[in-house]
C-alpha cells in the first residue's frame, strides 16, 4: 500500500474509532505527521491524562504507554509495537531495585520516567528531563536521594545542585554511545555551530554543551535562538521538528563514530506507519495493567505533575 493510502486510512480510522495519537519527537518523520500531538516524556504524559478520547495510541516506547494507562486507566491504551522497550528502563528490575532500596532506606526516591510501572510504585515522586532539576530543587538540601534509573541525568543534577544522590547505575544506550572525544571532535570540525544536549548523554558529553535540556527545551532553544547553526546530542527524530520549526536552520545530528549516520533509538523506531494502522485496525497492543499497580503508580507521577504545574513547567 502507498504511504498515502496508509495515512488516509489511519486518519479516517482515528476518526471512527474516537482515538488520539500521541507521539514522542524521536518517531519517525511519517508518524510525527500524523500524530494529534507530538512532544516530550511529560506533555505527553499531561496530554494522555487529560484525553478525552476513547481511544489512546501511543507511539512512543513501552514504557510511555504504560504512563498513560497509569494517568488514564479508564480509557485503552495501544502502542504499535510491544517489543518498543528501553536500554533505561530495562536497566532497573523489580527485584534489584527493593533491595537497593533496603539497604538505603533512609533515602527517598526519584525516579526518571523511562522506568516501569513497577519502578513507579517504589518511587516517592517521579520526574523527566523537562524538570527533574526542578524536582530534585523542590527537596530539602539535606534530604538523601537515590536517583534511578539513568546515572547520567542523576549525575548531571548531582554536579548543577552540589548534592550527592545516589545513583542507579543504568543509561541509554543511544545517548551513551555518544563519546566526548568524538563529540569534539565533530565540534572541532563545524566550529560555528551551537552543541545542544540531552542530560541522558554522559557527563563529559554535557560539559562541553552550549545547552542542556529536554528534548522540548532543546526545540524551544533553538526556536528562540539568533544562532542558525546546531550539533544536536540525542536521537535523531527530533531533527524533524527542529527543521520544521526552523526551515532555515542547519542541524547534524551527533553520532558515535564515522561509521554511522544518525543515531537512532532501536526501540523508538520500531514503529512504522503500517504498524500504527494494523494497531488502530486491531486494537492492539494494548496496555494491560491491573488496579492496584496503577494505584500505586499513579501516586508519584500525579505528584511530579503537580509540581510541575505549581512551577509553572506545564499548564
Ligand atoms: P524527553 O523527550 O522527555 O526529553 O525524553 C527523552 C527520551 O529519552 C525518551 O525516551
Ligand atoms: Fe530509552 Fe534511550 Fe530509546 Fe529513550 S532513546 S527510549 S531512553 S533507549
């Protein structure tokens, strides 16, 4: 089938179906199109609390999906492709992380949303790149923290705060591949461009950024910077909205070595337009979780969003 035909029926779908389909930056082009709403780990998580639709699809990855039922239990929640994981959240087991918890039980615990529902429930409050800075500020200085899962962002926030979390010692294998040897050197190579990073990046990585963020404080940076010129440290889908956004602007996607061109999230590109048809045809894969997990999960997000909207991040 033409992609055309797939688009025209995946709409009409929609349609019929009542469904909303929401969409992280780092989908591919053709999906992001197609998406009612495209944005970072926590608008996409305010947007599928608040939908009102009967129908969530969410291309994304699993964990993402999860989230969505937790905020919005009533509704069904699909996702194209249920092998669509991440190296993060797979990092941190049920199992390991009780007894990590156990041996530190003076420490309350953030949790980074790539993580599983069942992370969620052994969380005091959750957190994104769009705020955990503001997150982890919110606590009393003194407050001992175990941070998990991503020991890149945890580690970020430990050298911008001055504190001392403990850190679980899980990353992203996409924005962990990314060497600060290399990096520079690409640096070196385009001097007159500007290097935008994702905190899921090492540190070495961060410190030699020009800017830190989310993927959507990356866009919105971008978006209101005189500079025309961007390296841009994370997954290469969201060089689609920077472009977008930007139709004049230069953007080269950071990679790891010469010996590939992008950088490419294997999980978050395993969806593919023919799959978020055949998910709208069948329905499938949906997110089952049962009440009490998403009870207990709900709490720390809900909390996270909360904050965010005193301060200000989301509406
Ligand atoms: P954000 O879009 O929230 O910055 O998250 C990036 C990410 O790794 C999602 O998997
Ligand atoms: Fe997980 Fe990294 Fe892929 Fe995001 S980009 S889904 S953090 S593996």
């Amino acid at each position: 089938m033409s992609t055309n035909k797939t688009i025209e029926k995946i709409l009409k779908l929609k349609k019929e179906k009542n469904a909303i389909i929401l969409a992280h930056f780092y989908q591919i082009p053709e999906i992001q199109d197609i998406a009612d709403f495209i944005g970072d780990s926590l608008n996409l998580a305010e947007k599928a609390k608040n939908a009102e639709s009967d129908l969530i699809l969410f291309c994304g990855v699993h964990f993402m999906g999860e989230t969505a039922k937790i905020l919005n239990p009533k509704k069904k929640v699909i996702i194209p492709d249920m092998d669509a994981g991440c190296s993060l959240a797979d990092s941190c087991t049920e199992e390991d992380f009780k007894k990590f918890k156990e041996q530190n039980p003076d420490h309350i615990v953030i949790s980074y949303i790539n993580c599983s529902a069942k992370i969620k429930t052994l969380s005091d409050i959750i957190c994104t790149s769009g705020n955990a800075l503001q997150i982890v500020n919110s606590l009393p200085k003194e407050q001992k923290i175990i941070f998990a899962p991503d020991r890149n962002l945890g580690g970020y926030l430990n050298r911008i705060t001055g504190r001392n979390m403990l850190l679980w010692d899980g990353t992203c294998e996409v924005h962990e591949l990314l060497t600060a040897e290399y990096v520079l050197k690409q640096k070196l190579q385009n001097p007159d461009y500007l290097l935008i990073a994702h905190p899921e990046c090492n540190d070495a990585v961060l410190q030699i950024a020009d800017f830190v963020g989310s993927t959507s404080a990356m866009i919105n940076f971008v978006k209101n910077h005189s500079q025309t010129k961007f390296l841009v440290a994370t997954e290469s889908g969201i060089v689609h909205q920077l472009k977008k956004d930007n139709p004049n602007k230069d953007f080269i996607v950071v990679t790891q070595d010469e010996s590939c061109s992008c950088n490419d999230c294997r999980f978050m590109k395993l969806n593919t337009l023919d799959k978020v048809l055949t998910s709208l045809e069948q329905e499938k894969y949906e997110i089952i979780l049962d009440d009490d997990l998403i009870e207990k999960a709900k709490t720390p997000i809900i909390k996270m969003l909360d904050l965010s909207k005193k301060l200000g991040i989301i509406k």
